[in-house]
C-alpha cells in the first residue's frame, strides 16, 4: 500500500502552517505550552465525516533545543521513550485527550513534531482503536527503544507515512546504538529518482553517495538542508509528479 498523496501534501502544509502561525483560517485552533505546540484542523470529507487534524511543531526555539538534547530513555506504558520528547508530549496530553470528539484523526508533524505526532497517535489509538486513520511525519527522528517500536508498529505501523527526504540527519537520530528504533513504514524520498518505500540499506548508501557528490559539488551542506519543512513541501510535490500517482 503506497501513502495517500493528498493527505501527505495537506499534513506538509499544516506542518509548516504551525510553524508560523499567521494566516491560519478561523476555524482552526491551537494548544500551546512552553514545550509543544499543535494545530488543530477540522477536514470534512466527501462523506461529510469531520477528520480532525492534528499538527505538531517542530524546534523553532531554545527550549525545542532543551527537549531535543534530552536524549536518554524514560520508560512509560511498558516500554522506553526519549526523554524531551515524551515530557513534551505529557505537556498537551491531556488536553488533547479529554478534547476528543471527532471519529478521525490526522495526525502529523516535522521534526520533533514528528516525534510528538507519533505519540500523540499511539495514545488516540490506544484509548480508541481505528480513530487514528493516518500518521504522516517528516524528518521525524528516532522516539523510543525497540519495545515502543513493537508496540506502535502493532496499532498503527500500516497507517504510519515516516517521510525521509535524501540525507537527512535528524532522521537518523538518536542512533541506534543508544538504544532506539524506529517504528512505521518509511517513504525514502533519494537524492535520485523517485522515492521507495521502506528500502533497503544499500540502497540508501547509493544514495548517501550520489547526494554527498551533488553537494560537494554545489558547496552545499545538505545534512541540514534536506531537513527543512520547506525541502519536505517541495519534494512530496516532485517525488508524486516522478511516481506519478
């Protein structure tokens, strides 16, 4: 099963939405804490069932940065998650928990909001089973130990859209000889061609490759730059035209 392409584009625009805040249509809301801040979007579809989408930001300031660094495993619900991102969470939890209302959730994020969509997914799914239609994550770095990654692979790793555009870095932390794993289904958006689903790691490689000479050739620093949402918006657009769903 191939990720839907219109919710993957409409999930990229609330997570950048969330970044900036400004613009955003009355009907949309807002949770913010010190340490999390997400989007709330009512999406009514063709069957008139309000999905209601929730987007997390990623780092945008000192204190994301407090929470990114709090890089050792915390246990919770029987397994172990990261420490910053798992504090963040619990900052809305509630809040988002005792709001449910809709039937659907859309849940998605970048970066660190990508770590927090996949709690914040886990914990929907958790108190309601199938509420959650789809995750979609971008540039989403490693959340727990291999038991999270179990657990979560067993409610919602079918519905999970892991969006990895080229060489990335933050994709690929906190490194899996500390302990962590990652959970759900990985679109590779590579640095050629058209993006493949959950590929393997030589393939990757071959990726790294070509990237690191297109980069070295063009004096760009892409560990970083492939991160940005706005690098995320633009590939999901291109890496769809390329597939041609």
């Amino acid at each position: 099963m191939n990720p839907d392409i219109a919710q993957a584009r409409a999930c990229a625009q609330a997570s950048a939405d969330v970044y900036s805040l400004s613009g955003r249509a009355p009907k949309d809301s807002l949770i913010e804490t010190q340490l999390a801040h997400v989007l709330i979007r009512d999406i009514t579809g063709p069957d008139q069932v309000v999905t209601k989408l929730l987007a997390f930001r990623g780092t945008a300031n000192p204190l994301d940065f407090v929470t990114d660094f709090r890089i050792w495993l915390k246990p919770a619900n029987g397994f172990r998650v990261h420490a910053g991102f798992l504090t963040a969470w619990q900052s809305v939890e509630n809040r988002i928990l005792d709001g449910m209302g809709a039937s659907r959730y859309l849940v998605t994020g970048h970066s660190l909001g990508g770590a927090l969509a996949a709690l914040c997914a886990l914990a929907i799914e958790s108190r309601v089973p199938n509420a959650v239609t789809a995750v979609h994550t971008f540039g989403q770095p490693r959340v727990g130990n291999l038991t999270f990654a179990l657990v979560y692979r067993a409610a919602l790793s079918e519905r999970t859209w892991r969006w990895v555009n080229e060489e990335d870095v933050v994709a690929r932390l906190p490194g899996r000889l500390s302990g962590y794993c990652h959970a759900g289904q990985e679109v590779f958006m590579p640095s050629m061609g058209p993006w493949r689903l959950n590929p393997p790691l030589w393939f990757k490689l071959a990726s790294d490759l070509v990237g690191a000479y297109r980069e070295w050739r063009d004096g760009r620093i892409a560990l970083l730059a492939d991160h940005h949402i706005a690098a995320y918006q633009a590939k999901v657009v291109d890496t769809v035209q390329k597939n041609s769903i």
